[in-house]
C-alpha cells in the first residue's frame, strides 16, 4: 500500500475517532464503556502499520479534545500515552509476526495492543498523571470490568472490518 494511501486512511480514522465518540457521549458514560475512540486507532495500526498506528494515536485523542473538549484535560495525557501505544503495538505485531491465519494474526495484534496499552495507562496513572489516588482496584476496574463491553465490541468488529477490507481488495494484511 502507498504512504499516500495510509495517509489517507489514518486522517480518514482520525476523523472516525473524533466523530464516533461524539455521537456517543449522549449516553452516560459511553466513552469509558464502549471505548469508541479506541476502535479507530487499532484499525490504523493494524491496516497502515505501526507508524501510522502511532500517529494516530497521539493525534486522535488531542484533536478530539481540541474540536469536542473530549477526553477532559485530566485524562488526556493518560489517553494519548494509551492510544499511542495501541496504535504502536496492533502495527509492530502484524508487521513484524508472521503466521498463516490471518485471523489468529489480527487477534494476536489486538489483545497485544490492548493488554499493552492498558498496561502504560496504569503505570503512567500510578507513576505520573495520578499520583497517590491511583491504585490497582481502580485500574483493574477501570481497565477490566468497565471497558469490558468495548473490548467485546473491538475483538468482534475490528477484525470482520479487517477481513472485509482485504476480501473487497481494499487493503492487504501480509
């Protein structure tokens, strides 16, 4: 795929993650529990590969907040740290694994991805942005049981969007 073409299709899911969770946030809590932006920045990584991934990642949550004021200035650090990684680590992983199925390939970039970023985004919590309020109970609540409707959402659409694309001859996952 050219660099003009995964240009394209990074600002094409940046827009995608700016818009979904603003017609989301009707609903009480809909960020923290669907993730909406979350489902953008993986696709990115895993169709344009990690550079890309990472791009978005950082620019999505920041441009968000700039246009929306969504995330909140509390949690954008955290959340660009997050989503920078899960773009990272969705495009290392299909890039630099290599398997026959091509399934097996994309569910292994995103778990990877999302244990990892969640990962950063406790450690980053604990360490920098909340200190001394942050604690495992809250991440694990966080992170675990209140995402967890998301993370479905993402292990179920992520990849039947990847398989559609590549079957439509619209991207190749290698």
């Amino acid at each position: 795929m050219s660099n003009i073409k995964k240009m394209v299709i990074t600002a094409l899911l940046i827009a995608l993650g700016i818009v979904l969770p603003v017609t989301l946030h009707a609903f009480p809590n809909a960020g923290s529990v669907l993730l909406p932006m979350h489902i953008p920045v993986l696709l990115c990584g895993i169709i344009c590969g990690f550079p890309y991934g990472l791009a978005c990642g950082v620019l999505t949550p920041l441009l968000s907040h700039v246009s929306s004021g969504m995330p909140p200035i509390a949690f954008l650090p955290a959340m660009v740290c997050e989503l920078a990684v899960y773009g990272l680590v969705s495009g290392l992983i299909v890039q630099f694994v290599r398997m026959k199925n091509t399934y097996a390939k994309i569910y292994l970039s995103l778990i990877g991805a999302m244990l990892t970023g969640r990962v950063v985004f406790g450690v980053l919590n604990t360490l920098v942005f909340s200190v001394g309020t942050y604690s495992m109970p809250i991440w694990l609540t966080a992170a675990f049981v209140t995402a967890l409707p998301g993370v479905a959402i993402q292990l179920v659409l992520i990849p039947v969007i990847v398989i559609a694309l590549g079957k439509a001859r619209l991207i190749s996952i290698q």
